[in-house]
C-alpha cells in the first residue's frame, strides 16, 4: 500500500482543532503544549490527521475512542500505523479511558519516548 498526501485534509484538521475532545483537550493543555517542544495540534501527515505531532522526535501521539475497539478500528489502525511508520514516525497510541484515569503515567510514557528519540 502507498501513502499518499490529501490537501483536502487542512480543512478537516482545523475543524477538529477547534472541536478537541475533552481528552485531547487534556492532554494538550496540561502537558503537551508546556514541553519545550513544537507540537502540532490535528496535523496532517500524508491523507491522515493525526491528533498530536512532534516533528523534531518523529512522533505522533494518538488517543483512542470506542470506534478504535472494533474489528475494523483496529483494522484501520493498523494500516494507517503501518503507513506512518513507512514515513519514520514512531505512533503512540493511549485510549481515552488512559488520559482519563491514568494521566500521569501517559505523560511520563510520551515523555520517555521523546528522551529515547532525543538521544
């Protein structure tokens, strides 16, 4: 399977920008957007929208509703997965029942990724 890019997508990725779930908007506000790292918000990354991205780590950071519990959620995870890792990124991927319930050890997860990445 190939990767490829979809400009349609900005459009989108602004809109769910704007509409964060409560737990993107927790992560985002009490963690991510402090690090001293660029992270972009809803980005796109070849015909996805990836939730939270860290370019200078290849990083992406994926939080994961009901849908992505079904057989085919997890189907179309795992191809959007393998294209992303063809692209060099490392995927993270936490449920939302993880922000919710387990915060601090999600933070302390993405953070030990970006170390590891960073040396």
């Amino acid at each position: 399977m190939k990767c490829n890019h979809n400009g349609r997508l900005s459009f989108y990725s602004q809109k769910l920008r704007k509409n964060m779930t409560p737990e993107e908007k927790h992560l985002w506000y009490d963690f991510l957007k402090e690090l001293p790292l660029t992270v972009h918000r809803q980005k796109v990354i070849d015909r996805y929208i990836v939730d939270f991205y860290i370019a200078s780590v290849k990083l992406v950071i994926e939080l994961d509703g009901s849908q992505h519990f079904t057989k085919e959620g997890r189907i179309d995870d795992a191809v959007r997965d393998a294209c992303l890792h063809r692209l060099g990124l490392t995927v993270l991927r936490y449920s939302n029942a993880d922000v919710q319930y387990r915060f601090n050890a999600v933070c302390a997860d993405i953070q030990k990724h970006i170390q590891k990445a960073s040396s």
